[in-house]
C-alpha cells in the first residue's frame, strides 16, 4: 500500500511540473486521464481505510451490547461460543483499528491534506529549481 501511494503521488507531481513546463500539448487528455486516475485512488484508499476503522468501532460496540448482561463476566460465561464472542467484542474495543503502511503514517482524512500540502511543497521546491538552473 506504501508503494502505491508513493507511485500515485509521484505520478500526480510529474503529471503537474511537466504539463506546466512544457505547456498543453498533444498529450493533454492522457494526462488529465492520468492524474485523475492517481487522485481518485488515492481518494479512494482514503475513504475505505476510514471507514473500514468506522465500522470496527461500531462493531465493538454493537456486539458487546447483544450479549446478554450475565455473558459479560468471564467467569460466569460457560458456552464457548459466548466467551468467544465476548473475546471478539473486548478486543475490538481495546485495539483501535488504524491502518498505516509500515507504521510511518495513518491513513485516514487527514492523510488528503498531508498529501496536498506535500504537492504543493515539492512543486515549488521543483519550478524553483527549473527557475534556477534556467539562469
């Protein structure tokens, strides 16, 4: 998954210094093709990874809440099947859900804006160089 958010946001930054560099040309409607393909996977990945968290918390919750009151003491639960569900229910309410590649980052919202900023910070970096070495 890491790999592939950096090969999207390596795509969406070399579609963008390029076109700006060396004007619209013939090739316009291929990269617009592809720069909106890389956006929307990203948007995409964002969105499931996020709600995919989303509903493990409400799953905890809802689990915990159709068992019966006297299956919620360890102690007292007898059947197998309830102890497990009971197991199943307090360990998705103690570990949030949170997927990050490698551990370097979360992906959620917050993950789109990080990325935006991250654009525009590299695309000045890049003109500024090509401003640089033009004179």
């Amino acid at each position: 998954m890491l790999l592939l958010l950096l090969n999207h946001f390596l795509r969406i930054i070399h579609i963008l210094y390029y076109q700006s560099k060396n004007g619209f040309g013939d090739s316009l409607s291929a990269d617009i093709s592809s720069l909106i393909n890389a956006v929307a996977s990203i948007i995409v990945i964002t969105i499931v990874c996020s709600r995919t968290c989303a509903e493990a918390k409400k799953t905890s919750s809802v689990i915990h809440d159709l068992l019966p009151c006297d299956a919620r003491k360890l102690h007292l639960c007898k059947d197998e099947v309830k102890y497990e569900v009971l197991q199943f229910s307090m360990q998705l309410l103690h570990h949030n859900l949170t997927f990050s590649p490698c551990n370097m980052f979360p992906i959620d919202e917050s993950l789109l804006l990080r990325i935006l900023a991250s654009l525009t910070t590299y695309l000045v970096i890049v003109i500024q160089f090509d401003i640089s070495l033009k004179s």
